[in-house]
C-alpha cells in the first residue's frame, strides 16, 4: 500500500504547550493511527525546534544556556505528547548535531546550485541592547495593512515580512527606536523558483486545506520576493562557511528541514530506509497551525526543488485555523490560557483529545470553553460510549457470569457498523476529523438505543436466546467501536480490547467479538467532570510552584 509521511509542527522551545497547539498537531495523531489501522505503512515524525534569538534572549535572562532552557521544553513538551498518547515515531530536537548537519548540506546545495546569493544589506540594530535584531525582535506598523506587526510575519494579514519592511520599527525588548547598520546575509532565490513552486501547488492544492489553497494562490499572485536565509545570532545552526562566524542559518529553514533529519534519524535508530516515506509515489501530509501554511506549502517545496528535487514535496495540508478560549484569544503573556499539562492532570487524556478534536478549528475558528468541555465530556464520553460499553460489560459479568455470548451480530446492526467503516473512513481520507468522529458516535447512539428497544433486563427472564443476541449483538458493536475509535480515543479503546481479550493491533473492518470469553470486572472508562471542579482544579495547577518554575 502507498507509504504515508505525516510531519507534524515543530513547538518553539520558549514556552509551555497550551489547548490551542495541540488542538492543531491532535489530528496528525489521528491520520497516523488511521492510516497504519488499514495497513498504510507510516512514519509519523515531529520535534521541537530549538534555535532562534527569543530562545537565547531568555537564556540569558534567566542565566542560563540556550541549550539546557531548549532542553527543558524539549522534556516537558515530550512528556505531554506522551501522555496524550502521541504515537510519533520519532521525536526529535533540531540542536541534534545530525539534523545541523543536514541543514548546513542543505545549505551548501542550495549555494552550489546557484539559489543563494551573498548580499549587503542594513539591518535592524538596538543601540541599548547592543545587538543586531533577527525578525522576531522587531516590531512596527506592516506596510500593508497598518497592523502591529513583528518584522517576520504580519498576524493580521499573514503578510511575510522582513524587518526593513516595518514602518516606524522598534526593539521589541526595551523598545527603543531601531536603526539600520550594515551586515551581509544570503538570500534564497524565491523568485528564480517561483515558476517551479507554481506548478508544484497547482500539482498538488487539491490536498490543502481552503485555507492553504487561498493563502498560497494568494502569495504566488502577489509575486514572491528573495527571502534571507542567514541571521546574525550565534544560537542555531553555524553557516558552514568561513568568515560567517556568528550568524546562523535562519529558523525558518533549520526548522521545515527537521521533517527530513527526523525521518533519518528514525531510519537509523530502526533500520528500515526513510527513502521509502520520501519517494514521489509517497503521501506527504503535514500538519500545523493556518499561521505555519506559506513555510509548508512554498518555502519547505522551495527547498526541496532547490537541493533535493527527487524528494516528495507536500500533497496534503491538514492547516487548522486558531482556537480562542472563552471567547477570547489565547495569549501566554496576559495569563489567558490553558496549558495543556494543566488540564491532563485534572481530566483524562482520552476527555482532552476528545474535547479538542470534537471541537477542532478545522474551517474556521473554535472556541473552547469549560462549560462546553464538560458538557461534551458526560454526555458523550461518559453518557454515550461509557455507558454503552459499562452496563453491556456489567450485564454480562452479573448475568453471564462473565462470559461473552455465542450468537451472531443482528444484521441490520452489522450493516450500520460497516457503513460506518465506510463513512469514518472516507472522512478521514480528507482529514475531515470532526465529521469523522461524529460519525462513529452515531453508531454509539445507534447501539445505545438497540439495546433499549430490546430491554435485556426483561428478556433475561422472558426470553434468555434472545437477551443473549442482544448482549452478542452490542459487544460485537463495542468490539468495532473498539476500533472506529481507536484512532480518536487510543486509552479507552485499549482498555477495551483488552476486557474483551481482542488480539494484535486495531484493525478496519468489521471484527466479531470472541464468544466464550472471560469478561475483566467492568470498571467505568470516564469520570464524571463538573465544571466547578475543573475550574478549581486548574486554578490550583495555575498557582503551583511547579508550573511557575516551568513558565
């Protein structure tokens, strides 16, 4: 079957994950559990992204190394994909020294192959800070629009900039006026490349998101211009030339080759060829936030046609848009936010995925609010899917003693079950998350109200057969949802599978539930959550010591 790459977003190393960053990588992991359930072979990759100035600023505020702060969120950001059940297959940091070493080959490519250029140029400067100032570290008015802008991308247009283009710039640290002192970089030739990126996104757009299509056409109409690839900055990778000591190459493109360097590292580590996931015949899907499309729809296929054209370039872009939280943006600085450490350790991970992808931005912005979250969570994790399986598996246990049924699925019931197959599925296929997940919870309501009309607790004296093909006939729809859900809800449907003593991976077609089995004891798969309590709960988690140390 076609291999499958999926590479999602690498998290900057300068602050804790929050709701809004794994709302945006989650349906990565559900793509990856999807496509190995059907047989795709996959490799699924992402990291963090360790270089950049805001990285070494805060480094020396706190007084400490760039590597050893980038090392802390690396830690931190690792053990929160874990716990989320992440199924990565590999994980990695770009101060790796094999991915510096892939970078600067890169690098040294694109100059053989004559799409980089050496230029002087005036850069922005702080006469207080005493250093020049990467992109991020400017801040002004965007010529287009008139926004507050940093000097790399404008929020409210998703305008690229450069620091020059600001009106009216100044140090984002202390804020004094900044000034133009000459320095020297390289360019990438964009608009030597821009005729190949053209028909490499027409080839292509078809597997972007609306957002990606627009926001790609639209830069491509607007005329793409060269674009410097060196910062003066010593935390990142070294430019591998001689007399550029102290600049590095610049963030933007250490970063989007880490799909690359990670996909050959895995290789090493598990002895299988990472040329398998990069060939053209190869699915190439990444997924990340709306304000990441233009670095993965043109900036990582520039690369890629100017140092490596034999290498699959992306075909599919999973682009979330933002989600704000309680009706307002997300923002780390004024303290709105939810980090994502906090809410697993007051809920389970399976309510946080589930929260999240319910509720995924995936056309157009989503609002997370506490109260909705709650209410999703009892009525339908604990009050659908958790029932359905808690008072099937309680039935059999006090009325079975235990022992699973050796009857046949209703058939009208297997029909709906395959047809969810068939529609979660061919969702999925377009990254249609959300309505993918809806439609497995239609089966679950399906078997919520079979097993009502039926009324086991009656047939069990009236009619023992028939009380036996209801209890037969809901555990083999658990045993499918088992599955259906596997790629949304890992923890729960693990758990199943083995109360159900199911054997090897999930897999995606109809399976039946092994009759004569022992039933674990049935233990409750959710919580019930209140909405008092939570808040409560991260309140609390807000005002640890803990959490203040990692922030």
């Amino acid at each position: 079957m076609q291999p499958i790459f999926i590479g999602g977003a690498w998290p900057y190393a300068n602050g804790s994950l929050h709701i809004g960053q794994i709302a945006a990588l989650l349906p990565g992991d559900v793509l990856a559990r999807y496509f190995r359930q059907t047989g795709h072979p996959v490799l699924y990759v992402s990291g963090t992204d360790c270089h950049g100035t805001p990285i070494a600023v805060r480094a020396a505020r706190e007084k400490t190394d760039p590597a050893e702060l980038a090392g802390r969120y690396h830690t931190a950001f690792s053990d929160v994909f874990r716990r989320l059940g992440f199924s990565y297959d590999h994980y990695g940091r770009t101060d790796d020294p094999r991915h510096i070493r892939l970078v600067q080959d890169f690098f040294g490519r694109l100059l053989v192959n004559g799409l980089l250029e050496e230029r002087p140029v005036r850069q922005a400067a702080c006469p207080v800070c005493h250093r020049f100032l990467p992109d991020r570290y400017v801040l002004g008015r965007c010529p287009g629009c008139g926004a507050i802008a940093r000097g790399d991308q404008c929020d409210a247009c998703t305008r690229l900039l450069s620091p020059e283009d600001l009106l009216d710039p100044v140090c984002s640290v202390c804020g004094t006026p900044a000034r133009q002192e000459a320095t020297k970089h390289f360019y990438l030739k964009l608009a030597q490349l821009a005729p190949a990126l053209e028909r490499d996104a027409a080839a292509n757009l078809a597997g972007f998101r609306t957002n990606a299509r627009q926001e790609t056409r639209r830069f491509l109409r607007e005329g793409l211009a060269d674009r410097a690839v060196t910062r003066d900055l010593d935390w990142g990778v070294p430019v591998p030339l001689d007399g550029w000591e102290g600049k590095s190459v610049y963030v933007w493109i250490d970063a989007v080759l880490g799909y690359l360097s990670a996909s050959q590292i895995w290789s090493e580590q598990e002895g299988r060829d990472w040329r398998t996931f990069w060939q053209p015949d190869a699915s190439a899907w990444y997924v990340h936030g709306k304000d990441n499309i233009v670095f993965h729809t043109l900036i990582l296929p520039a690369l890629l046609l100017g140092a490596a054209p034999e290498l699959k370039r992306p075909d599919h872009i999973v682009s979330s848009e933002y989600l704000t939280l309680e009706g307002e943006k997300i923002s780390t600085s004024r303290g709105h936010v939810i980090g994502a450490a906090e809410l697993l350790d007051c809920c389970p991970a399976d309510a946080v995925r589930y929260g999240l992808l319910a509720n995924n931005p995936e056309k157009r912005d989503a609002d997370f609010s506490l109260h909705a979250f709650v209410a999703s969570h009892n009525g339908e994790l604990l009050g659908a899917f958790g029932n359905l399986v808690q008072r099937t598996f309680a039935f059999v246990w006090q009325y079975r003693d235990a022992v699973t049924p050796n009857e046949a699925c209703d058939h009208a019931l297997r029909r709906q079950i395959e047809d969810a197959y068939r529609d979660c599925g061919a969702f999925l296929d377009r990254a249609e998350i959300r309505k993918s997940l809806e439609r497995a919870f239609l089966l679950v309501r399906q078997l919520n109200q079979y097993f009502d009309r039926e009324k086991p607790w009656q047939t069990r004296h009236d009619d023992p057969t028939a009380c036996d093909r209801t209890l037969a006939t809901c555990l083999h729809g658990i045993c499918n949802l088992a599955q259906l859900l596997a790629p949304f809800l890992p923890f729960a449907s693990a758990s199943v599978r083995a109360a159900l003593q199911l054997d090897g991976p999930p897999g995606w077609s109809y399976v039946a539930c092994p009759c004569g089995r022992i039933l674990a004891k049935p233990e409750p798969l959710y919580p019930r959550l209140t909405e008092t309590g939570l808040q409560a709960a991260l309140c609390c988690q807000a005002r640890s010591p803990r959490l203040q140390s990692v922030r």
